[in-house]
C-alpha cells in the first residue's frame, strides 16, 4: 500500500521558495555528507564538456552542470523522464545524480539510460541510499547494498566507492522516527510535532560520522553509498584522471 507522506507535502510548500529549499537542503543533507569524492568529480570535467545533473529538482546545480528534471522548476534546462531521456546517445560527458534513483519506479532503465547518452569514456557519480527510512518525492522504491550497485554497474568501470552517509546518520534516521512514533502514543499530529520538534535534537549528532565512517565494517549499516564510475571505451590517456580510491 502506497503511504502518504505529509514530509513531502511540507517540502513541496517550501519548494515555492527555492532560496529556502536550497538552503535547507543543505542544512538537512549536505552539511553532514561525505562529499570528498563529490567534490573531485564536479569540476574535473573541461570547458565545453556537457555534464547534466538528472533529477536535479529545486535544487541549484553546481556552475556549469545542466539541470534535468521531470518537473519545470526553476533552472531546470531540459524536462524529461530519466527512463527515457530526451538526449541523443553518446551525447554527455557526465552525470551527476544524488539521491535520486529510489524516486525512479523505473530505475535500472534509467541506469541504463545513463550508459546510453554517456560518451565512451564518460562518468558519472551517484548518491544511493542503503538504510534510509520511507521518504516519498512523490513515491520511494528503492534501496541498494554495495554488491547491488556492483551488478547494477558491472558494464562501468568503478573509479571510487564507498560510504557518504555512514552509520550514525542511519542510527539516528532511525530513533528519530522511532522516538516521535512512541512518544507521541498513536496521535498523528503529536507524531508531526515530535517530528519536527526532535529533528535540531538529534541532526547534530550525524557529524560523528566523520570518525565512525572510517571503520572498515561502517558499510554494513550504512545510510547511503556512492560510487564514482566510467564508461569504457575512451583512451584512458586522454580522459580526465579522478581519484582512484575510495574516501571511505
């Protein structure tokens, strides 16, 4: 059965500011993220280079990289569907897509869509969650564990992988909704209260992941993975050379 999300009807009312959805989105996910790989892969692309950034949303994109969406918000520069991307194949030097692809009912299609429309020798990084609580954008699919992304990418070569949400995001997901579904004794609206009430409570403690994440077990209870991966096919001498290992 389907579930109503009402977090996803309080961020489509903050969506009608994008300064305000931008800024939270920060505070609420980048703020805490490992994004070392993340940071290599943006601006290792040339001028001139096409990199897109599918399912990019309200979110602003980094300079340089094109926004896809299904929806017309703001900045969005092409509309389309990531099963079926309105580009041509051979067509992109990069993709970025972050926590995206569990929105996408059609998601191993859209996998392969982004080997399509990548030139031989293109890369792409992704954002996936592995242990994550239901959060609709309308609706919440999937999930994947590393040997999951592994076969889903088997025609890629992995550059870097690893862990950008690490353990204690997932503990603390978890006693977040957990504490606010208990103490609020069967009320929806306490739920809500709770909800929002213990979200500045308990965010901080995720910082801890810096240490934690570091454990060579952390990717066992990981909240959510990355992985940094190309297209072969290309001269490896002339393509852009990112790190080969993973962060974490």
């Amino acid at each position: 059965m389907e579930q109503r999300d009402w977090i996803l009807e309080l961020k489509a009312r903050v969506k009608r500011s994008r300064r305000l959805a931008t800024c939270l989105f920060w505070l609420t996910d980048l703020a805490y993220l490992n994004l070392a790989e993340r940071r290599r892969f943006v601006p290792s692309f040339g001028a001139g280079e096409r990199v897109f950034n599918m399912g990019a949303g309200f979110r602003s994109s980094p300079p340089g990289v094109l926004a896809l969406d299904r929806e017309s918000y703001p900045g969005v520069a092409v509309v389309g569907d990531l099963a079926s991307l309105p580009l041509r194949a051979s067509s992109v030097d990069g993709i970025l897509c972050e926590m995206v692809l569990e929105h996408v009912q059609q998601a191993p299609l859209a996998l392969e869509e982004f080997g399509r429309v990548l030139k031989p020798g293109g890369r792409m990084y992704l954002a996936l969650p592995f242990l994550w609580p239901y959060h609709a954008s309308p609706h919440d699919y999937w999930r994947w564990t590393t040997s999951g992304v592994a076969r889903e990418l088997a025609g890629f070569e992995t550059l870097a992988a690893g862990i950008c949400g690490g353990p204690t995001t997932t503990l603390i997901n978890v006693l977040h909704e957990w504490l606010a579904m208990v103490l609020s004794l069967g009320s929806d609206v306490l739920y809500r209260l709770l909800y929002l009430a213990l979200l500045p409570l308990l965010f901080p403690l995720k910082i801890l992941d810096v240490l934690v994440s570091r454990h060579p077990q952390a990717a066992k209870t990981a909240a959510l993975l990355y992985v940094h991966a190309r297209k072969p096919g290309a001269d490896r001498a002339s393509s852009a050379k990112p790190s080969l290992l993973a962060t974490r």
